[in-house]
C-alpha cells in the first residue's frame, strides 16, 4: 500500500533547457518552484498543475541533463506509480513573431521558409528558430513583423516565381491547427 494523494514526477532537462528556464524564471525549484504540467499517455492535460520541488546538482555527463521532480496533487487517483507521461513547464512570451510549420522548409541544417514581396515575387529567406510552440515556430531572427511568409504550396514554387498571395489571418491558422491534433 502506498499514499497517491500526491505523486513526484521524475524528469531530465538539457543542460541548454536548463539556462533558458533559469533566465525566464527566478524561482524553478521549491516551495514556490515553476509550476508545470503533464501530459497523460494519451496525450490529454492531466487536470491537475504541479511544481518543481527539487533538481540534482550535477548534470549527468553521457546525457547532458539534469534530473528534477516535480510534485503534482492526485485528488482523483488517477495517478499511479510507473505512470507515464511528458512535462510541459509553460513560459509567456511576449511579442513574439510566429511562423507556421508547413511554412518552413529545412536544407543544409537551415531553416527556410519563402517571402513575398511588395511585387509578389518569392524569395527564400532563411531564420533562426528560438523554440517551436504546437505547430509554429519562435522567430529568434532573420524575419521581421510584417514579411508575408508563403504558408501553402512551398514545394511548388522556386526563387524569383510571381504569385498571387491570398491573405490568411493568424487566427484562422490557430483554428485549423485545434482542429487537425483533435
């Protein structure tokens, strides 16, 4: 017999995770440590938020992570001991530039997607992701606010091709991405 009322989630974070946490959030590990959460094995959101109580104080050398646990309340039970699952420690971002995706496309270990210009023209710029985010990706650089990004039909264009753009509102992308992971 044991007492699940709570339970520990065991996790590691790379050593280049870890510094980004540490920038973002003063307290991560304690009483008042990171609140985080979990998704279930069947890639539900475990109802209940846990935090970060305690991390070791070595990396691991093979891995290059660091092991914390987290403490999360189990009022229903649903928790067991060997139960699996994936957590997501939230962070807000604030004026970030987003790109979908299916806009983007890879060579060379670079990451590319196509920009429309004032004469309808495409070019391909590349960019530096800083994280991905569902289905977009973070913009550390290399686009700007206001650079209209070819979303559908990348594989069918080249360098130099004129279109003709339809406009499609964010919003309608976060819809269509809701709807395809349901």
């Amino acid at each position: 017999m044991s007492d699940i009322h709570e339970v520990f989630a065991y996790f590691d974070v790379s050593e280049k995770e870890y510094l980004g946490f540490l920038k973002k959030h003063r307290n991560l590990v304690g009483k008042n440590g990171q609140e985080v959460e979990m998704m279930l094995a069947d890639e539900t959101l475990y109802p209940q938020k846990g935090r970060i109580e305690t991390m070791e104080s070595v990396f691991e050398e093979e891995s290059g992570t660091i092991a914390f646990r987290a403490r999360f309340p189990n009022p229903l039970k649903m928790l067991k001991h060997g139960s699996s699952g994936k957590i997501r420690i939230p962070s807000v971002e604030t004026d970030a530039l987003l790109v979908p995706q299916k806009a983007v496309f890879e060579v060379q270990d670079k990451n590319y997607v196509y920009v429309v210009d004032k004469a309808n023209k495409v070019k391909s710029r590349s960019f530096v992701p800083q994280a991905r985010v569902g289905q977009n990706y973070i913009v550390r650089s290399g686009l700007q606010a206001g650079d209209r990004v070819v979303y559908e039909g990348i594989q069918n264009i080249r360098d130099g091709d004129q279109i003709i753009p339809e406009a499609v509102s964010a919003d309608s992308l976060a819809t269509q991405n809701t709807l395809a992971q349901q």
